[in-house]
C-alpha cells in the first residue's frame, strides 16, 4: 500500500464515528424535510395485508430495529436507531429477533425498504422466479453498483452462475493438487519461519494465501504470482464494501456529491485499470490460441477461470465483461474465505489441545486409506475438521442477515401479507444459528457438534439441523450460503479451499494465542461480523 493510501486509511479510520454521526444527522434531516413536503400514502413502501373478499388493504407495522421505548419525535427516534445500527447492528438483529421472532423486522437504512422475515417464509420463497425477487439485483443495490461498479448482470449475472456451477463446482476433483500445491508456496512465502513461537497477523497473511491460492484456480499459476494483481483483486473488495458503507447512510440525492470525495471509489478506478492492463493480453492469447491446443489443455485439466469464462462468453466474448466477472468473482471468494479463515484459526487457537490431536489423526487416517495421496476422497472424509469449520461459523456469521432479495413485484405471502415491489428482504440467519430448539448450549463452542449429529441420528429420523450439518449444506438453520436455488455457488470451492489450508497448518505447525489473551471478539459494523485483523496468534513450525 503507497504511503498516500495508507494516511487516507488511518484518517479514514480514526475519524469513522464522527464522520457517520454526521452522515446520519444530515441524511435524517434532509429525509424528514423532503418527506414532509409532499403527500404520501398511508401504506406507500410499507407491507399491508389483503383482509376479507373486498382485498381491504391494511397497514402492517414493521418492528424497527434499533428503537428504544423512549417520548420523542419519530424522525428523531428513527435518526438514533440508524445510528445504532451503523455502530451496533449485528448485535441489534440478534436482540431484536430474540424478542420478535416471529414478526417482521425492518431495518433502518436511508432510503430502503429491508424487511427481516421469519423463517416460516422460507420455504415459499426459496424457490420463487427471478422475475419475482432477485439475490443478484439485491446484492448490487445493496455495494450500490451504480458508484461502486458492482454491476449485477456483468458481474453475478447468468454467465457468471453458469460457470461457478458447471465449471469451478464440477472440477473440484482435479483442483485438489494444484490448490495443495499454491497452499504449500504460499505458506512458505507468506509465514515467517515461525522455528519458535512467532506471532502472526492471522487475517493480513491469509488474506495474500488465500489469494495466491483463489489465483491459481482464476487466472492460472503464472498470472497468481503476480502482486499487483493480487492487491488489485483483494483491494477492489475492500474499497466496494467501505464505499458502499459510507453512501448508504445518506439518501439518494446527496450520494453523488459525497461519492466525489471518497478515496475508495477512486481506487476502485485504479483497480480496473490494473485488472485490465493484466488481465487483457492473456485474455487474447487464450481467445487466439489455436482450438487444437486449447482442447488438449481442456482434456489435461490444465484451464482456470478465464478459459471458463471464455467458454461461457459464447463466439464473440466480450474482454470487458469477462474482466469485470473476474472481479466479481474474486470480490466474492477472496475476502469471505479469508475472514472465515481467521475465524477458524482464532479459535482453533484457542482450543489447540482440545481438538487438534483428533483432527491430525482424522486427517491422517484418511490419508492412508487414499495411499498416502491427498485426493477429493481424502478432503471428504473429514467429517470433524468440516463439523469444526461449521461450527466456527455458527457462532461467527459474516452477517446476521442472508437470504437477500429485492422484490421486484408486488408479491403476496401465503398469509396475505404482501410485500411491496422495491423493497428488500432478508432472513435472520445469525439468530437462527443461535435457535435453543435446535442447538443445546447455543452458545457454547463445541467443534464436534455437527460431526456427532452425522453419526448418532438415523437419517429418516434427523432434525431440521442434523440434514443440514454439513459446512456447505443449507437450510433455515443453515443460511450462510444463502438457500433454494441462489444458494452461493461457489460455496464448495470455498469449502475445499479452507480444509487444505487447515490440513496443511495441522501438518506442519502448532498453534496457540498470546499468552494472557482470549479469543480475540469480532468487530461490527452495521449488521456484519467481521473477525479482529489487528490481533494475532502465534504459530510454531513442527520439527520432523
């Protein structure tokens, strides 16, 4: 990072909470005077329910999250549950979802309609068209595509989903050496030689493993040595998802005067430039290679993310729009494995004698029974590393929503409520994870717990929780990946990822934290999670 960049990110940092609370301030006022100056109607943007043969439309009172019980004005009431939300919204969600469970939750963003359902919904849901409600629509709304690029046709579009399914998912067998290899680089690369216990920046090393390694699957071995491109891919992330934060605090119409101010979305500018500069050379030798060629590499396993999207991109591919996939597709699998990483070794860590012993000797034992080849078999077999994975997960949720969706129709629930065309809902994934019903002691960490509901549930008999026990299984208490048909795709990938990176730290290395320290909390912003990237652990290269 230049020295500009990293003063802009210190500033940026330091002055966070003055800069929201004046962003909420000012959005809330200018909202309230724009609301108060012309008419609205009574059941406009909200939900409503269709009573009795004559469809009496009636209001439906959304439960706001963030409002105390306290005398004062509703633009002002609403004005401090925005900035709870901003500071405090994950844990916020959880409490209001204890108390409301099965009522519908509105979140206060500016300028939105997001509506938290209860999970009875799911099922009716899940399965609805694309004409009706829209996970890609929802995500580019929400990163605000229009400053930020996040573009939901060119980026998550139909290519893109097509080529995460019948591509990256279907591959996954031949991915295993070459994943293993990168991680065994990287690591020698990025680790320090840890000969005694040598503190590590868990989140900022792995953020550059888990890119060399997503690199060598997306742009091939050579092009995932590159750095710039690594930064490129990793700080695109970064400067979508702060850009994103800061603008959607304040309404619609004042967004392209602030946006002229934010440094992120300048380096997001700059991350295009690189992508293409990078990215386009290959990009035309792989359109121009003879076909004979590119077959053989084909039938040799030997393609990566481009040649796919290539392929998907039918006889004329656009170069653009497969760069910009490219970063879409990196946006979505570089920084949630790598903050899913963090979490796991956090607390891995924290529990080394507890769980590590049986997780070596797991992976061990599978080892031996592939011939002492690590293969796709090999990775399935480890059903308590998966069960620990999950559980890491359970109780750290990048989020405490999932389920995104825009409605993009007036749409009529099973009860007759009706959503209304141009609002967003969700479902409260990170409460449900901690359900009393399906979890005993919800909030205790017990890295066995889903690898025990494997083995002692009989499989016509298994809970709603036992079927979906696997890390990239989904369901109402499993809404991680999303659910029903815009499950994230790429979650298998990101599964295989993470356990040849823990096989190889449970190899190789000994873990703990620093003396006198906990597992370190996750930070919150709004309604994400995010593990802590200033706190360490401490790692020690095993001697053979």
């Amino acid at each position: 990072m230049g020295i500009l960049e990293g003063v802009i990110r210190d500033v940026v940092t330091e002055h966070v909470a003055i800069f929201t609370a004046a962003l909420l301030i000012v959005s809330s006022i200018l909202t309230f005077m724009v609301s108060k100056s012309g008419t609205r109607k009574p059941i406009r943007g909200g939900i409503y329910s269709v009573e009795g043969k004559e469809k009496k439309l009636v209001n439906y009172e959304a439960v706001l999250v963030g409002v105390r019980d306290e005398k004062t004005w509703p633009w002002l009431a609403e004005l401090k549950a925005k900035f709870r939300y901003m500071t405090q919204g994950h844990h916020l969600m959880f409490a209001a979802f204890a108390k409301h469970s099965e009522r519908i939750l509105r979140a206060p963003l500016a300028d939105y309609n997001f509506y938290i359902l209860p999970p009875h919904y799911m099922e009716e849901l899940k399965s609805l068209p694309t004409t009706v409600m829209s996970s890609s629509i929802s995500v580019q709304e929400y990163l605000l595509g229009q400053y930020t690029t996040m573009n939901a046709h060119t980026m998550m579009g139909p290519v893109t989903w097509s080529v995460l399914r019948n591509h990256l998912t279907q591959k996954l067998g031949t991915l295993v050496s070459p994943l293993n290899e990168a991680c065994k680089v990287a690591y020698q690369e990025e680790l320090p030689e840890c000969k005694e216990w040598t503190p590590v920046l868990v989140h900022d090393v792995f953020l550059q493993i888990v890119g060399q390694m997503t690199g060598r699957i997306f742009v091939g071995e050579a092009l995932s040595k590159n750095k710039l491109l690594r930064h490129t891919f990793s700080d695109f992330a970064t400067c979508v998802f702060v850009a994103s934060s800061y603008l959607k605090i304040l309404p619609s119409f004042l967004r392209p005067i602030f946006a002229i101010f934010l440094p992120q979305l300048w380096r997001i500018q700059v991350h295009h430039y690189n992508a293409r500069k990078i990215l386009l050379p290959e990009i035309r030798n792989k359109v121009q290679e003879a076909k004979k060629e590119a077959e053989k590499r084909k039938l040799a396993g030997d393609q990566d993310m481009l040649d796919w999207l290539i392929e998907a991109s039918g006889p004329n591919p656009n170069e653009q729009s497969i760069i910009n996939r490219q970063l879409g597709i990196s946006f979505a699998a570089i920084h949630t494995t790598t903050n899913h990483m963090t979490n796991v070794l956090f607390d891995l860590a924290a529990r080394w004698d507890e769980y590590a012993p049986e997780l070596i000797a797991e992976y061990r034992q599978a080892l031996e029974e592939d011939g002492g080849v690590l293969q796709k078999t090999t990775i399935s077999k480890l059903s308590k590393l998966d069960s620990f994975m999950k559980e890491s997960m359970r109780l750290n949720p990048p989020s405490s929503l999932a389920f995104n969706r825009k409605v993009l129709q007036d749409h009529r629930l099973s009860d007759g409520k009706v959503l209304p065309k141009s609002s967003w809902i969700a479902v409260a994934a990170g409460p449900l994870m901690l359900s009393e019903s399906q979890f005993p002691e919800p909030l205790q960490f017990d890295g066995f717990r889903y690898h025990r509901m494997r083995q002692e549930e009989d499989s016509e008999t298994q809970s709603a929780v036992a079927k979906t026990s696997h890390f990239t299984s989904t369901g109402v208490y499993s809404l991680v990946f999303g659910h029903g048909r815009f499950a994230c795709p790429g979650r298998f990938f990101a599964g295989l990822e993470s356990k040849i990176m823990l096989i190889n730290i449970l190899e190789d290395y000994e873990l703990r934290l620093p003396e006198g320290t906990s597992r370190p909390k996750n930070l919150v912003y709004a309604d994400a999670g995010i593990p802590d990237p200033t706190k360490e652990v401490q790692f020690r290269r095993l001697v053979r």
